[in-house]
C-alpha cells in the first residue's frame, strides 16, 4: 500500500505537470497569436495613415481638428472585429514634412499581448545637394566639399570630394578652355605624383578613354550621365510667398532706396536698417562694392509665426538666429521685369547655435544671391542659398585697384547652394575666396525651412522600429 501510494502520488506530480506544462504551452500559443495579430494591427495603423496623408498631406489629426491619441477598431476581412489600433501623431516644426506616428496595436481577446510601432515619414525637399547649378560649373583648387554635388551642363573639378560628382551630360566642351570635348566630369588636376593644375585640354579625361578613378580627387567617384535636377522644381512661387508673408508672415515693401540691411539675432527678433547708400569702392576699382554705407534703423521685429519674410528689394543679411526656422526672400512681384529683380547679399557671418536641425534659413534671391567687396575675411553662411534666376557667389573684383579686399581667406557654407547659374566665389587670377568649404547639411533634405521647394507630393518612410 505505501508503494501504491508512493508510486500514485508521483504519477498525480508528473501527470499534474504535465498538464500545467500543455495548459501553460496552450496560453503561450494563444498570447503569440495575439501577439502577431497586434502586430498586424500596428502596421495597419501605420498604413492606414500613410494613406491618409495622401489624401491630406498636413492633416495631422486625423480629420478630427482635434489632439489624439486617435482610436480606430481593426476588423477582419469579414468585418468582424479583431482589436484596435492607436495612433500618436506629432505633427513637424515649422517647414518640415517631418511626421512621427505611433502606433499601437491592441487584439480584443488579450490586452496584454499589445504591440508599438514608431515610423518616420517625411516629403523630400530639393536640398539634397551641397551644391546644384543648371549650368555649366567649375570647382577650382582650394575647394573641398562635403557632400554630393551635380550641374545640369557638366563639370571641371579640381578640387577634392568628400561625395559622389554628378552630371546630367556624358561629354562637354569646357568653356574655360579650346579644345575638343571633356568628360560630362573632368578634372584638370595632374596624375599623381605629379602635382598643380593643367588647364590645357586633358586628352586622358576626354572621350572615348575610360573614366579613370582619381581618388585623389574624387574620393567616393563620380558619375555621368546622371538624372536632370528639374530646376523648374527649384523657381519657387514667389507670388504665393508674397501672399504668405502679407497674411501671416514679415512683408516690406519697396525702401525706395538701395534696400534693407536685415540682423538676425539669438532672442527671435530680427533689426532692420533702410541702406540710404553703398560704401564706395577703393579709388580705380571698377566694380561695386555691394557694401552697405549709411543706414537709418527702422525697428526691431520678432521672426514671424510661419517663420516667412518676403522683402520687395536688395537685402543685405547678417548676425545668428537660435532654435528658429526662417525662409528670407528678396523678390519684386510681379516678375516683368529682368533688370528690377532683387538679390540677397551677404558680407557677414550668418550662423546657427544649433546644428542638429533645430536652427534652419533660407535665403532666396529672385535674382543673386552675393558676397560683396568688403566682406569678412572668413567668412561662414549657415543657410540654403537659392538663387532663382541668377547665382550663387562672389562679384568678380579682378582690378588691383580693389586691393586688398580683392582677396579673401576662407568662406564656409553649411547648407546647400541652388545656383540657375555659374556658382563661384573664386577666379582664375586668383581673386576670391582663396579657400571654399562647401559643407551639406543633410537636415535640410527632410526639415528644411519654411516654403521651401519640394521635389515630390508622398511621404517617404524615413525610419520604422518596434518598441517595448
């Protein structure tokens, strides 16, 4: 008897584990069922607005006008109910498209088995270059760029890339010098290991020879023929910026003189100075000075709510902004007119505190967008310089008379540079910036600032990861 029950009472153990074993593997089963089914529910969730945005590009309340979280039931294909998704949406700052959504996925019969997913969407915007002409474009020694780089009508490169040199066109012939055709990308930089420049026709970079490598100036190679930059992307509507900025933003008329003088400063506010003359050149430079002389100051304004500022002249621009968002355009509306259009000109440092895209400008010239005779000797541009119709660089001051400003150090632009024409902030005779670091800031791709051109109308998913 005592062995029966011995022997009874470890079979009632076994079997007793056993089933807790199978009932504990079954809830298992059942919880990594429910488990992938919020899963589902979760990118559902995501799916669904995606669509959404299609449909309404800067909904970000999910038509309610009102905060989320956003609760949508989940049914099967037969319409019976299966759980829920809930949605999170934070909306982008200012001029971005950047949009985060949460999204967590919920099955009727097992809360605890919930799953979260975060994704990224955002609109690519046309800065996704450190430089882009639609024209033909020379980068000489002493440029160094960080970033991709492209021109519609080819390029000579002398300089040293960071990034991939890109041209629409597989051959051209160089305007800056005779000869015959040059690869789409070319550089005039001896083979090592010889050294300097060769600005003669180079049979070796020219067709039908091979693209050699040259690493020792295209350090992550070069590429032609590659895709147009439809820079009909790039002419942004002033017409609908000048509405903007009359209704929500900064509008400043014609100053009936030589334009505006515009600081931008740290506490949000910008001053504004009305230029009542321009500083003259030195005696026998035969160029302007595009300096501003005597000035009038007009007022302090904070930066606008929708971050616009649309001047209706010249401007001149300076000074350092601190967790703002601004797009700053100098245009005459309506365009009828070549010789009245306005430019942008810069002379002195404009700076970010922040660069992880908190702090994010624009300048847009309807015409240039310059650096004129008197400017810093290093000079640094934190912004995206667009110039619509014009370009983008330094004015030629290749007179010794304009000596010795007529030569500079170094300039830096942290951003992007959108050229119609010729880019250049140096010359052949050695006049110029004598250094140019051409730096891209791959935040402007996806949060760029306000009003700025995009180049598609979908929300592209940037980033997507679960979490606990």
């Amino acid at each position: 008897m005592i062995q029966v029950l011995v022997f009874g009472a470890m079979a009632v153990i076994i079997i007793g584990g056993l089933v807790s074993f199978a009932v504990g593997n079954a809830k298992l089963g059942r919880h990594i069922v429910s488990s992938e089914k919020a899963f589902q529910m979760a990118e559902a969730g995501l799916e669904y607005y995606r669509w959404h945005l299609a449909h309404a590009p800067t909904d970000y309340t999910d038509g309610t006008g009102g905060a989320g979280p956003y609760v949508k039931n989940f049914y099967d294909r037969n319409g019976v109910l299966q759980g829920t998704f809930t949605l999170t949406i934070t909306a982008p700052p200012l001029g971005s498209t950047l949009i985060t959504i949460q999204s967590v996925g919920v099955p009727i019969e097992d809360a605890s088995a919930s799953r979260t997913i975060v994704s990224k969407l955002a609109i690519p915007s046309f800065a996704n270059f450190a430089a882009v002409t639609d024209a033909f474009n020379r980068f000489g020694s002493g440029t160094e760029v960080f970033g991709p780089i492209h021109s519609n009508e080819g390029i000579r490169f002398d300089g040293l890339a960071h990034n991939l040199v890109t041209s629409f066109i597989s051959n051209f012939n160089d305007p800056d010098h005779s000869g015959n055709n040059e690869l789409g990308v070319h550089t005039h930089v001896n083979l090592p290991p010889s050294s300097g420049i060769n600005n003669t026709f180079r049979p070796l970079e020219a067709p039908p020879n091979p693209v050699q490598a040259r690493p020792d100036v295209f350090l992550a190679g070069r590429s032609f023929p590659a895709p147009e930059v439809e820079f009909d992307d790039v002419t942004t509507d002033l017409e609908v910026m000048k509405t903007e900025a009359e209704d929500d933003g900064l509008y400043f008329n014609n100053s009936n003189d030589d334009g505006y003088r515009v600081v931008l400063k740290t506490n949000g506010n910008l001053d504004l100075y009305r230029v009542n003359s321009i500083q003259n050149s030195p005696s026998g430079c035969s160029t302007n000075s595009w300096t501003t002389g005597s000035t009038t100051f007009l007022g302090s304004y904070p930066f606008p709510a929708n971050g616009l500022i649309f001047f209706n002249d010249n401007i001149w621009v300076q000074g350092i902004i601190d967790g703002a968002r601004l797009t700053i355009v100098a245009a005459r509306i309506p365009d009828d007119n070549a010789s009245l259009r306005r430019s942008v000109t810069i002379n002195n440092d404009v700076t970010y505190s922040n660069y992880d895209g908190t702090d994010t400008l624009a300048l847009i010239g309807q015409k240039d967008v310059s650096v004129g005779l008197y400017s810093e000797d290093d000079l640094r541009i934190d912004a995206a310089l667009v110039a619509q119709n014009g370009r983008v660089g330094r004015f030629n001051y290749n007179d010794n008379d304009c000596s010795p400003y007529h030569v500079r150090n170094t300039i830096t632009s942290y951003g992007t540079i959108i050229s119609s024409q010729r880019y250049g902030f140096a010359y052949v005779g050695g006049w110029g910036y004598t250094n140019r670091n051409l730096i891209y800031d791959s935040f402007l791709l996806y949060s760029p600032p306000p009003f700025f051109p995009q180049t598609e109308d979908f929300y592209e998913v940037i980033s997507w990861k679960e979490i606990e």
